[in-house]
C-alpha cells in the first residue's frame, strides 16, 4: 500500500486507453481539461475532445445530443459545478431520456484542500444517486478507477463516477476485479461489518487491524458501486456481524451511509454507524488536517465500530 495516486490521474489514463479500442468515445471538458486529466486524451485524439469552456449546462447539452447520436460521451469537471451547477441539465437532459453519457467529475470530498468549501463537493453522491436511470461509482483506488472508466462504457445508460484530487493509496493489484453493482468483502469477520468508499477504503482496512489487535473481528466491504447497491451482500455481511458502520467522504445525508441504512432498515434491521461529514460545509486547510478535523480517520472508525457493537 505504499504506492500513491491520484484516482483523477487514473481516469485520465485510462480514458486515454479505452479512446484508443473504441472510437465511439467522446469526452468533453469545462475549461478544467488539465487538472482533470481528459487533457491526456486530448493529446492523443484532439479531434475527439471538446472544450465547452465555462458552460457546464451546454456541456451537458451537447454530450446528450452526441449519445443520441450514438456517441459515448464522457463529460468532465470538478465535482461541485458536474452535479450541483448542471444538476437541472443532467436531469431533463441526459437522465430522462436515458442516454449514454458517463458523468466523470474529479476533485470531489475535503480532500480538494485549500480550495476551500465552495469546492468541496459532499452532497454529490445524494444528488445523483436520487436520480432515476443513474449508475454511481466511488472507486477507492488507481486500479479500481482504470477498471470503472472500462465499466462505465458498457453500461447502457448515464454512469455518475467520481474522482479525487489527491494522491490516495493503491490498495489492490491487479488481480483485483471491479464490477458494476457488486460490492467485494476485502476481509471476512464476524463482530462488525464496514462499509466503505473511495479514500475511506484504505482507512477501514487499517482499523480492522487495529480492531484485531483488541479481539475484534470486522469484514470490511468496499462498496464502490453505491446504485445499484448489492443488497444481497450488504444484507448477508450486516446480518453475520449482527451491527455495521459506513465510511466516506461524503455528507451524512444521502451517501452511502443512508443507502446502506435503507436496505438494512427494510430487510435486515441492525445497529448503523456513520463515518462521514456531519451536517456541514467544508473548509479551507490540508487534506489530511481537515480529514481529522471532521472525523474521517481510522480511529473513529473504530470508536464507531465499538459504539455500533455494544448497540448488538
């Protein structure tokens, strides 16, 4: 787990990559092109990337009308302009009619840093996962992102995926395998069950060790995929643990979190925790400073770990 990338370096690597096998894909940027990493495909298929400039709806727009035509559009910006500025675009325009545009917005989380809480996009996963015909995918490293921009090009349909700023660990090699829907148990235990996404993967694996050390045995799931959500997994791992906590770097409302407790709440009630941004905006600061401050870090993952066990 030493290497670190940044899973927007992965995305535009891969996009590269995947434009070189099918020449259906298109991919439009909002003037952010470099530090969203479609620059990278840019290079290599400069007639096949569209700058819009600062007009994310229009961007939004003209994607709809190339997957109406038979395109894979790939669209890209921060987080915060690509699902709260167009959300009205992506709605009428590209979720209702179903069209095949795949949504890759980069620089979502606190992790953005210094740029402060107008940057910090923590309600994106809410806004797009309420949306009817939307696949969301939080990948948790450079090799699961690669895999995902793979994925998203075969779903039929509009793909929400979201990529950080930062570098974040590699945790898996490349045996790992992602799929669309499925969330992969990484650790098998009986005493509480994590659920975690993006930067918070690696974290979660960490305090399992650290659980361990006091007799306490947790399965860890990374749930990249949180719509559809694999219910089936998410029930069968809660049910054996008999309590739970989720992990991200998201608001508390409408993440993970609440996805998980709503298929518990209706299938197998159990004890939930949450590891996530409680109910407020970002700031400006470090990274890692401002993970701490508001509570993203292994040892709360563990003290939520143990409050959620001694609600059995």
């Amino acid at each position: 787990m030493s290497n670190m990338i940044a899973t927007r370096e992965s995305y535009g690597n891969a996009l590269c990559e995947l434009g070189k096998i099918n020449d259906k894909i298109v991919v439009f940027d909002a003037d952010l092109s470099g530090s969203t990493k479609t620059a990278v495909f840019k290079k290599a298929f400069p007639e096949r990337h569209f700058n819009a400039g600062i007009a994310e709806m229009n961007m939004a727009g003209m994607a709809a009308g190339m997957a109406a035509c038979g395109k894979i559009p790939f669209i890209s910006t921060f987080a915060v302009f690509g699902t709260g500025r167009i959300y009205d675009a992506v709605r009428n325009a590209i979720c209702y009619p179903k069209l095949n545009v795949k949504l890759a917005m980069t620089h979502a989380g606190l992790t953005v840093g210094e740029d402060g809480a107008t940057h910090q996009m923590l309600e994106d996963v809410a806004l797009m996962t309420a949306l009817p015909n939307m696949t969301v995918i939080v990948p948790a490293d450079d090799t699961e992102a690669k895999q995902v921009v793979y994925a998203a090009a075969e779903v039929d349909g509009p793909v929400y995926m979201r990529f950080g700023r930062g570098k974040t660990e590699v945790i898996f090699d490349e045996n790992y395998k992602f799929e669309v829907g499925k969330a992969n148990v990484l650790t098998e235990g009986s005493d509480i069950a994590i659920f975690a996404c993006g930067i918070m993967v690696a974290k979660a694996l960490k305090a399992c060790e650290e659980l361990k050390k006091e007799g306490i045995n947790a399965s860890v799931v990374n749930v990249a995929t949180i719509k559809p959500l694999d219910e089936k997994t998410v029930i069968e791992v809660a049910g054996k643990c008999g309590c739970a906590v989720t992990c991200e770097e998201h608001s508390v409302y409408g993440g993970l979190y609440s996805v998980i407790s709503q298929c518990l709440a209706g299938n197998k009630p159990v004890p939930v925790k949450a590891v996530a941004v409680n109910d407020t905006f970002g700031e400006s600061g470090k990274p890692d400073e401002l993970l701490e401050k508001y509570g993203l870090t292994v040892e709360n993952i563990i003290s939520k770990a143990k409050e959620a066990i001694a609600m059995k």
